[in-house]
C-alpha cells in the first residue's frame, strides 16, 4: 500500500496554494469549485508524485494549532541534501516564516529543520 494524498484545510487556499508550489516545487491542478456549497480545492503534486490536497469551504473552525497536539503533527519534505534543507530554511526563515528547529542532524540521524508554515501548521524539511 502507499499513501495515495494527504488533504489539509486551509482557510486562503490561493496563499497556500501559492506558498507550496513556490517553496516545496509543488504543481497545483485547475482546481475544483462546487458551486452548491462553496468548497474549493486544488491538488499539488510534488516531485516523487506524492500529493497534497488543499481544501477550502465558506465555514470552517480554526482552533488555535498547539505543536504538541495530538493527530497529525507535521508534512516532512525531502530537499535531497544538507545545503537544500539549509537553503531552504533559510529563505522561509527570511520571508518571516518561524523556525522551530535546526537546521540539525538529529537524535535518530535525519538532517532537518523544522518550521511553522502557512496557518500555524508545522513542516519539516530534511534530506
């Protein structure tokens, strides 16, 4: 088995759309709207095919997203080396984004940096 896409809701789906093909290489389809209900999404296909659906409707809650919360926690990407996940940090980082991490080799040997992305909502960047 494989993991066929993750989905994610966002509350600006043009900024998120935007901030994942801009950083992460992402490659958005035409998008979807159903006009009944208002929800819109896109789907972003990286690199190794993997997916990522963001998704959008008119009402939605927005609790406030703790980075010790139960379920799921982060999206990790793959940059190919050290120097990626460094030069990567280091733009989020300039562009204001937080970084929680690293750049640092880890405990259990992965070379990673952390951040909190669009809304609050934490990525991992590694090798």
């Amino acid at each position: 088995m494989k993991i066929e896409h993750i989905a994610m809701y966002v509350n600006d789906l043009e900024k998120a759309k935007e901030f994942f093909t801009i950083y992460f290489n992402g490659k958005a389809n035409g998008g979807y709207h159903n006009q009944k209900t208002g929800f819109r999404s896109y789907f972003l296909t990286f690199e190794d095919s993997s997916r990522l659906e963001i998704m959008s409707k008119p009402v939605m809650e927005d609790p406030q997203k703790t980075l010790t919360r139960t379920g799921f926690i982060h999206i990790a990407f793959s940059t190919g080396s050290k120097e990626n996940v460094d030069r990567l940090t280091s733009k989020l980082m300039q562009d204001g984004y937080e970084v929680t991490s690293g750049p640092r080799m880890t405990g259990d040997g992965y070379y990673e940096s952390c951040i909190v992305g669009l809304e609050g909502n934490q990525i991992e960047i590694t090798i």
